[in-house]
C-alpha cells in the first residue's frame, strides 16, 4: 500500500515484514535498496506511541570532525589545548565521582 499526502509531498509505503527468531526482522530487498542500507549498516528503531518507526542511521563521525575543527580554528585552539583541556575535564570528572 502507499499513500501519498498532496499537503507534505510526502509518501508513505507498507511492507508487511514477519518477526523471526528472537525478534529478528528482515528488510524487504526493495526497501533496502531505496535507503541504500546493507547489512552491517546501523538503523534506529524508534518508538512512538504503539507505533515503531526504523530508519537508516547515518554515521556522525565526519560532522563531529568538521565542526571540532571549525571550533578549534574559531577559538584559536590548537591539538596541544585540545588534549590537555579533555585530561583536565577528566580528572574532573573522576574527582566528582570520588566524592
């Protein structure tokens, strides 16, 4: 089934999947194939209300590395400042959880 909303451009499909051994489910290959995931790749399951939502999800490690940099050259901080400020934050932390 699909159903299209002319209000949000957006178009919803049903692929009725079964719940194998220990909750295992299987992707239909079509599905697979429009999201571009492969095995291996990590999806979210969210759930809302009685409903459950999976989605693909994307790696954040390049975002994270780009916006670390961006900050570090905003804030004139070099590698040297980044290490020692992440060793001070942690032995902050580590004294916190000792008290």
């Amino acid at each position: 089934m699909t159903i299209t909303s002319q209000e949000t451009d957006l178009e919803i499909q049903q692929f009725p999947i079964i719940m194998g051994e220990g909750g295992s489910i299987t992707i239909p290959q079509l599905l697979q194939d429009s999201l571009n995931v492969n095995r291996g790749d990590m999806l979210v399951l969210l759930q809302i209300g009685n409903m459950i939502v999976l989605a693909p999800k994307q790696p954040q490690v390049p975002q994270l590395i780009d916006r670390i940099g961006t900050i570090m050259e905003n804030e004139n901080v070099g590698l040297t400042d980044l290490l020692a400020g992440l060793e001070a934050e942690r032995e902050a932390i580590w004294q916190e959880k000792q008290s």
